[in-house]
C-alpha cells in the first residue's frame, strides 16, 4: 500500500509546473515576493508572472528563463531544472524554438550594474581621454612658424649680442655639447646659414652631440627646461624659460660657457646702495660746512 501511495506523490511532483516549484520553495524559507525582488532586483509584478507561468507578459520571451533562473538562485533552488522546465513549457506552447532562448537569454539582473552608474563611468572616461589628448597636443605640438617670430621678437628673448666686455672670456674647451632630453621635447638644431642638423621628438634620456664643426649653432624649441646642456660634461645654464618657445640661442662650446653657471646669479656689492661721503650731494655739504 505505500509503494503505490510514493508513486503517486511523486507523480504529482513531477505534474508540478516551474512557477508552482518556486513559490512552494519561496514559501518554506517564509519569503515574500518583495524579499526576492531585492535579492535579484527583479520587479515584483514580473516574479509573479513568473509563479503564474504568463510568460507571454514579459518583456520578451527570452526573459522568462533568465528571470526564472535568478529567481531560483536566489532562494537556492535548482537553477538548470527550474529554466529546463521554464524552456519545455515554451517549446510546447509553439511560442518559439528553444535554441534561440539560449543564444539571447538575458543576464542576471542581481549582476548587472545600474544604469547611472554605467552612463556615469562613461562620461568620466570619455572626459579623462579627452583631457588627456588635449594636452598632449599643447605639450608635444612643435611651435609654429608664428610662434617662432614672436618667441624672437619678444622682449624677453635669450640677447644675440656677444658676451658683456666686463665679462672674463671662458676657458676654451675640448669637450663636445651634448643635449640630453630630461623629458619628452621637440626640437630644431640648425647652423648659421639656415641648414637643419637635427629636427625630431626626442624621447626621454635621448641625447644629441652637436657637431664640433657647426658654423654657429642655433637651436628652436618650446620646452627648453626638458634639455639639459653639457660642455665637456660641465653642466650650463638653461637655454630659456620653462614653457616658453626659444629661437636663433647659439649652442656653440663658446656660446654656452659664456652663460652664467646654473644657480648663481649676479650680486650687487656689499656698499650698493649705502650713501657715503663721495655721493652726497655738493649743496649738502656746503650747507653743512656753512653751519
């Protein structure tokens, strides 16, 4: 007698539809649909399409096995045979072939991120790159022929002129002048009739020996703070301001040594300034001598 009563429970089981699994399983853990629709952030009205099997009322068909497996996973069912089962009831209500649920059944919904946050990831990216590309245009884009008539003509220009004759003239040396890029920089080397010796983007720890037969060379550039200068391995003043195109700066051995040596700078005497007896005014002695 309980051999035929087992068969008989168990067919009713197996009578049972997917929708009918779900809620008896939902019910035992003393869940509502609410506590499932915060697990797979799942609409309530659409979990209970599900438990009716009203497949046809979901957005799409093929939404009905991705929705009936998060439901499932999310109260600990069997996923594959609640989407199986979902997937047979489809197929025998001619509603659509079953092959085509597999190739477009949607993603969990509990594992898919918001939407703001989606479009807000975005837009920050696309604003990160556009900055970037920005600036790397301003930084790295040679000087224009304009640019370079204004960096000439601009007070500020390294002077042309020779040395100040109260200058001691440098030592002469043997050594080569050598440019060493400390940072990405573009720039021209040419010599005194106009010939270019060098025109490139010269990369980080790139150098360059400027030929010791150069007729006076001169050097274009707009970054001269990304060069460091040697002359036989003595370090020289910079070759302009940072940031700020430079034109027509001779980079001869003597050209450079004539610079002022990097960090010092041209201090007044101790006395400028101070008044002394040969610098008052004559009427001012006088008037001291009359009293």
């Amino acid at each position: 007698m309980t051999e035929p009563m087992n068969e008989m429970e168990q067919g009713s089981l197996d009578m049972d539809r997917p929708g009918d699994v779900l809620r008896r399983a939902r019910e035992a853990q003393g869940l509502s649909l609410q506590d499932v629709a915060t697990r797979t952030r799942i609409p309530v009205r659409q979990l209970q399409l599900i438990e009716d099997h009203d497949y046809a009322a979901l957005p799409g068909v093929p939404y009905a096995i991705g929705f009936a497996r998060a439901y499932a996973r999310a109260i600990d069912a069997d996923e594959i045979a609640v989407a199986a089962a979902v997937r047979r009831e489809l197929v025998e209500a001619d509603v659509i072939n079953a092959p085509r649920y597999e190739m477009f059944e949607p993603a969990d919904p509990a594992r898919v991120p918001p939407r703001t946050l989606a479009w807000t990831t975005l837009i920050l990216a696309l604003i990160l790159v556009g900055g970037y590309t920005v600036w790397r245009t301003q930084m790295y884009t040679p000087p224009t022929d304009a640019q370079v008539e204004q960096a000439a003509d601009a007070p500020s220009a390294a002077p042309r002129s020779a040395a100040p004759t109260n200058r001691p003239a440098p030592a002469p040396t043997q050594g080569p002048v050598v440019l060493t890029a400390t940072d990405e920089v573009w720039l021209r080397i040419y010599d005194g009739a106009g010939e270019r010796l060098l025109e490139k983007q010269m990369a980080k720890g790139e150098t360059f020996t400027v030929p010791a037969n150069a007729n006076n060379p001169m050097i274009l550039t707009g970054r001269p703070n990304a060069l460091a200068v040697t002359v036989g391995g003595r370090t020289v003043a910079p070759l302009g301001p940072p940031e700020r195109t430079i034109a027509d700066v001779p980079i001869s051995a003597a050209a450079l040594l004539a610079r002022p040596a990097p960090g010092s700078a041209a201090s007044a005497p101790a006395s400028a300034g101070r008044p002394t007896a040969a610098s008052t005014p004559p009427a001012v002695a006088d008037n001291n001598v009359a009293q």
